[in-house]
C-alpha cells in the first residue's frame, strides 16, 4: 500500500477512504487484468470461441506475469469477471450441457493455459541461466561434444541423440506459440470427443 501511495503521490492511509484492505486492491487489480482479456461475442462455433479467449489469456498472463499465481482461483466478484464468465457460459449454451460440466469446460481451458504459462516462465529463466552458464565456460562447445559421443558410445540413448542431431529444442523460444497451440486444439478436441459420447443408458 505504501508503494501504490508513492505511485500516486498521496499517503498511504488516504487510500483506506476508497480501499477496505490490500485484499480488496487485489481484487480490483485482478479484475482490471481480467478486463484485458479478450472473450468474444458467442459466434455458435464454441471451440473457436475458447480459443480465441485461450489465446488472449496467455497473452495476458505473460503480459503480467506476477497474476498466474491468482488466475482462476478465485470467486469472480469483480464486473469484468462476471461479465467475461456470463460470455463464457454463453459461448456453451447452444450445447445444451448442465451448468456443472459447461464450468469443467472452462476449469479444464484456464488450468491448461495457466500451466503452459508457468512452464514458459520456467523456460525464460532456464534459458536466461543457461546462456549465463555458456558464456562464463570457453570450453563448454567442446564439453558438449564429448558428452555427445559419450552417450553415443554408451548405444543406450538413441533416441535422445537424434534429437540433438535433428536440432529439436523442446524448449525452444521460437515454438511457444506452436506448441501452445497444438496442445490448445488438442484439448479441444479431446472436450469435443468427450461431448459426443452419449451416456451409457441413452443406447
């Protein structure tokens, strides 16, 4: 409270005349972000729908990185969260599912991406160590490769080192948002397979 008063050059405990406690100013900081979040308009097409606001959330979360610690796990109270879970729920609507699974439809989309958030920013401060790593040891080209043949001469390992061969980095920067996005639709799919099975005593 004391930093957001030196923000706004006021003092700190004039900001109890429009704040009841720290936990209200998280509330309203998280629905301000909240509000940042793009949900469309219901189109029909439910699964593009998800996706576009999947893809708005993560943008978001990495925009903010300190609010993946409170996405999702808290009771909407804000009105830019009612009003993004009124669209979501919405955007189910022409399913015809209970109100129970049309809310483990969104848990499940809102845990992935949180997850895929979490997993980036370990990423990103990996790769930030390892790139420290490399450039304090010369000789760390030449340690690889003896590495290399070592699992090499080992025959145990193949599988791994054709991968290094091939040049896949798992973890690399530059496919973020493809794998985000293969994971994404498969998901999707795996919510949409699931909505098509009929219940055992409709056959």
């Amino acid at each position: 409270m004391r930093r957001i008063a030196q923000v706004l050059n006021a003092g700190a405990m004039s900001l109890y005349w429009h704040l009841a406690s720290k936990e209200h100013l998280l509330e309203l900081m998280l629905d301000a972000i909240n509000g940042e979040v793009y949900v469309p308009e219901p189109t029909g097409n439910w699964r593009a729908d998800l996706r576009a606001q999947a893809c708005s959330t993560r943008l978001v979360l990495l925009r903010h990185q300190w609010v993946v610690d409170f996405f999702s796990s808290r009771p909407p109270l804000g009105p830019n969260t009612l009003r993004a879970l009124d669209k979501m729920l919405a955007t189910l609507e022409s399913l015809e599912i209970d109100l129970s699974t049309a809310i483990n439809i969104f848990q499940t989309v809102n845990t992935y991406v949180s997850g895929v958030v979490i997993r980036e920013f370990q990423e990103i401060r990996t790769q930030r160590e390892q790139e420290e790593f490399v450039s304090g040891d010369a000789e760390f080209l030449a340690k690889l490769e003896e590495w290399k043949r070592a699992l090499a001469d080992s025959g145990k390992f193949a599988h791994f080192l054709k991968m290094l061969e091939d040049g896949v980095d798992p973890d690399a920067e530059a496919t973020r948002d493809e794998r985000f996005e293969f994971g994404l639709d498969c998901m999707l799919e795996g919510i949409a397979a699931k909505l098509a099975k009929k219940p055992a005593g409709d056959e």
